[in-house]
C-alpha cells in the first residue's frame, strides 16, 4: 500500500480547498462564488470550524491510498491520485478490465478492515468519521453515529 493522504489540519485543508477555487475561477471567470464552490466541493471538501461537520482528514479517519507491486511500482488504476475526471470514480466505466481489477484488489484489501470507499474516487476510503456514518447508515439500513470528529493535535494547533 502506499498513502498519499491521511491526517489534514484545517489550514492545509483550507490551503488545498483555496487553491483548487483559483484553479476552477482561472477556467470559469463568469461563474458566481457559489458555483465555483459547488465544482470544487466534488474534488476537495471545505474546510469547516464546526467541530459536528469536520472535513474527512481533518478526523484522522480518511485515507487516500493506492496498492503498489512487489517491485514498488503503483498499480495501474486508470487515472492518477486526485486526477479529477471522468475516470476517477470507483465504477468508471472508461477504464480497463486490468484497471477494473487493480481497483477491486484496492477495494477489497480496504473492505476487509472495515473501511469504506468514497464512491467519487476510487483512492478515497474511510472509517468512524461522518461521512463513512451516513454512508454505512444508507447502505445498512441501520442508523450509524461517527466514531470520530475533528481530530485535536498538538497543543499550538489552533483548531486542536
């Protein structure tokens, strides 16, 4: 396995969020504010001080990761990590049937300990935070609480 992403402090989070805003903006100058943070909420969550609505990483219980061969070369999943896009969805069908399989052999590694994956990317996989709640909630049919919010770290952490 190789983690591109686990734990996010909130000013990373805003640093991430705030960059892919000028990117869209650059592309779509005639967009209002609000579209524009619709189209980058589909690729980067927005920060959020509400201890009840913490980002995913921001938790500590969401990890971005993909499987590596025994050489410690990448799989090939059809796109790259955070290549935003048609095929990053989990179930895109615009990759191959090898690309299909290298994402089961994520998926299922992932599964077997519990975790969830986000749908809209085939990296993305969580477990205890909000999201992976409602997510479990709606597949399960039972109601499901976060385990985890925002995560406090050390002590000049200003959102710890």
């Amino acid at each position: 396995m190789k983690i591109f992403d686990a734990y996010r402090p909130l000013e990373y989070q805003q640093m991430l969020f705030d960059e892919e805003y000028q990117k869209v903006k650059v592309v779509n100058p005639n967009l209002s504010e609000e579209e524009i943070r619709r189209i980058v909420f589909v690729s980067v969550y927005p920060p959020n001080l509400d201890a009840e609505k913490p980002p995913p990483h921001s938790t500590g219980g969401a990890l971005d990761l993909t499987v590596m061969n025994a050489s410690g070369d990448e799989l090939n999943m059809g796109c790259a990590y955070c290549e935003f896009g048609d095929r990053m969805y989990t179930n895109s069908d615009l990759i191959s049937e090898t690309q299909r399989e290298n994402r089961i052999v994520l998926l299922s590694a992932m599964v077997k300990t519990r975790f969830a994956n986000f749908p809209g990317e085939w990296w993305h996989f969580m477990y205890g935070e909000r999201e992976y709640a409602a997510y479990m909630t709606k597949i399960l049919c039972i109601s499901l609480n976060a385990i985890y919010g925002r995560a406090k770290i050390e002590q000049g952490d200003k959102y710890g």
